[in-house]
C-alpha cells in the first residue's frame, strides 16, 4: 500500500537522513530514491530546519513518538 499510495511518504533518521521514499515522494518531490537515500533531508528537502520539525524532533526523543503532517 505505501508503494502504491498517492501521498508522498519519507521516513527520516532521528539525525533528518532519509531512511524511506515511496514512488509518490519521487513523483512529488523529483528525486529518486537512490538519490536521496541516506542523505540529509535538511540538503534537499527543506529550505531551513523549521521549528514545527524541530519540535516534531524533541517529542519523539521525548516521547517516543509523533503524529502529524
């Protein structure tokens, strides 16, 4: 199902590497997944680190997990 999803999915590290990029991320987002696996999604993805990830970040250290978009 998360390969023939529609939505982009990218599951990062706790250090913000790309660990997972469906089909829809390639379609998406235009890189493949051999281009992005293992690289810092903070290079590509986004044009800065945001505070909204960087709390996203501290909850799952904190909490052990997240839930959002």
């Amino acid at each position: 199902l998360i390969d023939i999803t529609q939505d982009a999915i990218c599951v990062l590290s706790l250090e913000g590497r790309v660990e997972f990029w469906n089909p829809a991320a390639e379609k998406l987002y235009g890189w493949t997944r051999a281009e992005v696996m293992g690289r810092s999604a903070d290079d590509f993805l986004f044009g800065r680190v945001s505070t909204e990830l960087l709390k996203a970040r501290a909850e799952v250290l904190e909490r052990g997990s997240w839930s959002g978009e």
